[in-house]
C-alpha cells in the first residue's frame, strides 16, 4: 500500500555508451581488458590536460532530456567538483552545478495501486566518472587497494528526481521503466557491470532526509528503501530524532550503515570549470528525433497484435524483448506472446541466459508447430528446453531445428486413434477410479486423463483426451 508520509528522491547516475570518452579520445569499450590500458594524460587528469567535450556525449544527454521532456536553457555550464580521493588524480570531478543541461521534466510511472501518476524530474546533468577502486585486504598483510582509470572520464549523466515518490516499490518501478526508456533510446547499455548507480534519498514526512549512497542494483534500491523505513520508523517511534546523514548500502546483508564522510556542498568548493566553455546547445534539440518509446510501443503492441495489456507491457519493457517479439510475432501474435512472455522469458532466466542468445528463427518455428497442432503445449516446453540446453551459442545453421527435435523425441502429437487404446488400457486397470465417476465422483475423471497423459508423454491434446475419456466412460456406464 502506498503510504503518504513515505518521501523517496533518486539520483541517478547513467553511463553513455558514447564510443569515446567524455573529454578525451580514449575508447570506451575496455570491458575484458587490462586495467590502465584505455588511459591518456587528459582523462588521468595529468597536469596541464586540457578537457575537449565529446559532442556524442552531449547529443546523448539532450536526447534523454526530450525524451523526459526537460526543458535545454539558453546556457549551460561545467563546474569543477572539489574533492581529494585517489579515484580521481586531479583533484576534482568536471561535473556541472547551477547550470545543468536539462531542467524540470516529468516521467510516467505506476503507483502501488496501478493508478500512473507523473514524477518530476529536476534536472539532467553531465559529469566524468572517476576511477575505479579495488580494495584489497589479506590476512598476512596490511590491506592495499588497486586504481584503474580505464573508466575515468566515461561520460554519465546524473538524473535528479524531486521527492515525488512514495514507496520502495514505486521506486524500482521508475528506475525499470527510466532503464527501459534509455535503452530505447540507444544511449545506454544497461547490461554493463556498473552502467548505472542510484542515490536514494528517503524521509517520513516531517523528519530528516537520509541519503544511501552508490546502490548498483534496482533490487538493492527498493531493499536499501525498506530497510530505512523500517530503521527511520522505530527511532521516531522511541521519540529518537532521524540524522540527516549519508548512509551506505550493504548489498549482502540488505542493511544501511552511517558512513561518517563529512563532504556537502561547501566542502566541495564547485567553481566554474575554465578550461571548458559555457555550452550553447538548446537549438539542438529540436532536431533530435526521438525513437518510439516503451509507452508507445506498449500501446502499438496492443493495437497491432491483439495482445493482452500485461503480454503488451512484460514484452516492451526490454528493447530487445519487444524485437526478439516482433521477429517471431508473424506466425501468430497470440500464441507468440504466451511463449515469449510466459515461457521463454521463465526458461532463460533460470539459465542466466540473455534473450540474444535465443536464435529468433528456431522460435519462431516452435511457435507455428504449436500454432499448427503438430505438438502440444506441454511437448513445446520440452522442444524450447532442448533448444536452450544445447542449441545455445551455437551457429544457428548447425542447430536442431524444432521440427527434427520432435521427430527424434517422438513428440508429435498424439492422434485420436494412438490414444484410443491407451484410454482403453486405463481403462481396464482402473476399475476403483471408473466406479468413482459412476458414484458421481467427476473428479476421477482428471485421474483417468492424468494416466493417459503419463502413458502418451504428454503428446495428447488435452481437451481431444477430455472428451474422447468422457465418451469412453459413458460406454462403460451399464
Ligand atoms: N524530504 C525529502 N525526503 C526524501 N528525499 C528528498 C527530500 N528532499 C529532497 N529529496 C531528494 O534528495 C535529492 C537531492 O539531491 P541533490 O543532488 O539536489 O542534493 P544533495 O543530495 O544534497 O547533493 P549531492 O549531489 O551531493 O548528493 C533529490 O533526489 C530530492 O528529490
Ligand atoms: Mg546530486
Ligand atoms: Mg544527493
């Protein structure tokens, strides 16, 4: 239930996947490669750099922007953001301050109650990602922490939200749904190990604001929230006053700790960056085309295809879902969205597998077997499991196609006449179960059709079995 006191703001940190980094000509694609090896004097901020602004970078951000209809002002400027730690050699992060990119925008999230509602959003900002940290700790000596700079200067951008939601729930659902909206515009790639990091910051009406710094997961963020309802709750419940302090997430114990970094806003010393000149770019966005978005595509889904709301809204909610749907929609939209929705999706992640390893062309022949009668449902999740298990990473070519899997397994599907005399023989072993039905126990008859079931491996349709064991039965009658 959403609860009204409850007040949740996000900041939210983004990776561009821009090809280049944010001030430097480093690539940014290192993942897999030795640390320090996509590093230059700018983005290791050696002294004397000077910073020169990827354009890509920019368009990315004022495309979020439109997309969550931020306003671009006239002028907008990079700020130098003070602060000594050794993910960060220069000193301070180029960041921006009061003059951000993009202000005051909205996005569409459901609350608890399923009713959309709009969560403003207060700015879009561009800032350099520093460093990276490893922290190394050993029993036999003293512990050590190891810095690559492969992803210093990747560009990010940071998201601000006002304090317009109101529960851990809703929060994830903003965060899944701002995911999907970045991945449709191609500005990100979610899938990268550390592609986005939220700040949540949480409050009970009338008390202090606490803050939970650097959570990576959407799943750690709505634990992180509940967490702190439940902590800020029982100390105002004791007449405690709530710190407004930063606190860290512990992702392996679900818990929040106070973490006694002193920095705000004056310890940060922001000032102008010089080396970089104001941005000029509101005139740009009106030349940004934006793609079709995760609502509009929802709602084509529906139109187009005849699907239910929730098929519409589990298969759009991923770019390469709502694609891999499409590809393999032709057979049959109807039976397509069942299979991808309610069973692909099921069998993937239980294999950790991703939906681009799925060969569309195999599924989409799965698909026209079952629409064609050849298999039933239950053989369909056995040829889909073969496929997954040993067709995957695979060239497609050399992969069993659905058809020969079915012919190998036996699964086609039963015809009246096979299951005729397996009706008989259950028949005939089951005299308790055919009285049963006689007394008026019509549930037997679910027995009676679960051996034939069994008999025939699920190659029988079930509601052909149905009606052909219901005749069956009415003959046995005296
Ligand atoms: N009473 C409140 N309860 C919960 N969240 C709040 C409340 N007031 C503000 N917030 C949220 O706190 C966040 C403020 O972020 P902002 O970046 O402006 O400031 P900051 O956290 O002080 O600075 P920093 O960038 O250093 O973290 C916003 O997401 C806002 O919605
Ligand atoms: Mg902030
Ligand atoms: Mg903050």
């Amino acid at each position: 239930m959403t609860d009204k006191t409850v007040i949740i703001g996000l900041e939210i940190h983004c990776q561009l996947n821009t090809k280049t980094k944010l001030f430097c000509g480093c690539s940014t694609d290192f993942q897999g490669d030795e640390p320090n090896t996509h590093v230059c004097p700018i983005c290791l901020g050696l002294p004397g750099a000077m910073p020169r602004l990827n354009k890509q970078a920019v368009l990315y951000a004022l495309k979020v922007a439109k997309a969550l209809k931020l306003t671009v002002p006239e002028v907008s400027e990079f700020s130098r953001k003070n602060y000594f730690y050794p993910d960060l050699p220069k000193g301070y992060q180029i960041s921006q301050y009061d003059k951000p990119i993009a202000e005051k925008g909205i996005m569409e999230v459901d609350d608890d109650e399923g009713h959309p509602k709009n969560i403003r959003i207060t700015r879009i900002h561009l800032e350099e990602d520093p460093g990276r940290l490893i922290h190394k700790t050993s029993r036999d000596r003293a512990g050590y922490s190891l810095v690559d700079y492969n992803r210093s200067s990747i560009p990010l951008i940071e998201i601000v939200t006002e304090p317009d939601l109101r529960s851990p729930k809703e929060a994830r659902r903003f965060l899944n749904k701002l995911r999907s909206t970045l991945e449709y515009l191609e500005v990100f790639d979610g899938e990268r190990e550390g592609s986005i990091r939220v700040d949540a910051n949480i409050s009970i009406k009338g008390h202090n604001r606490v803050e939970c710094k650097n959570i990576s997961s959407y799943k750690g963020v709505e634990k992180a929230l509940n967490f702190e309802i439940t902590r800020q709750r029982n100390l105002i419940r004791k007449g405690q006053r709530i710190e407004q302090e930063t606190r860290h997430f512990l992702e392996g114990r679900g818990i929040t700790t106070s973490s006694r970094s002193k920095e705000n806003e004056n310890d940060y010393r922001y000032f102008p960056e010089p080396d970089l000149r104001p941005l000029r770019v509101s005139g740009w966005i009106d030349d940004i085309v934006l793609p079709e978005l995760p609502d509009a595509r929802r709602e084509r889904f529906i139109a187009q295809y005849g699907i239910s709301e929730n098929h519409a809204r589990t298969l759009t909610g991923d770019l390469k879902v709502a694609n891999f749907y499409e590809s393999v929609a032709d057979a049959d939209p109807a039976i397509a969205a069942i299979w991808v929705a309610d069973i692909l999706l099921g069998e993937i992640n239980y294999r950790s597998m991703r939906i681009d390893d799925v060969p569309t062309m195999n599924i989409g022949d799965l698909i026209a077997l079952i629409r064609d009668g050849t298999i039933t449902d239950k053989s369909g999740v056995e040829v889909l499991r073969v496929m997954l298990d040993h067709c995957i990473g695979e060239d497609v070519e050399t992969c069993e196609m659905p058809a020969d899997i079915v012919t190998r397994l036996g699964l086609t599907k039963a015809a009246g006449d096979d299951f005729t005399a397996e009706i008989g023989k259950v028949i005939a072993a089951n005299p308790n179960a055919v009285a049963d039905y006689h007394a008026g126990k019509k549930g037997a008859v679910n027995f009676l059709v679960g051996q034939v079931m069994k008999a025939t491996r699920g190659r029988a349709d079930p509601k052909e079995l149905n009606t052909a064991m219901a005749d069956a039965l009415k003959e046995t009658e005296e």
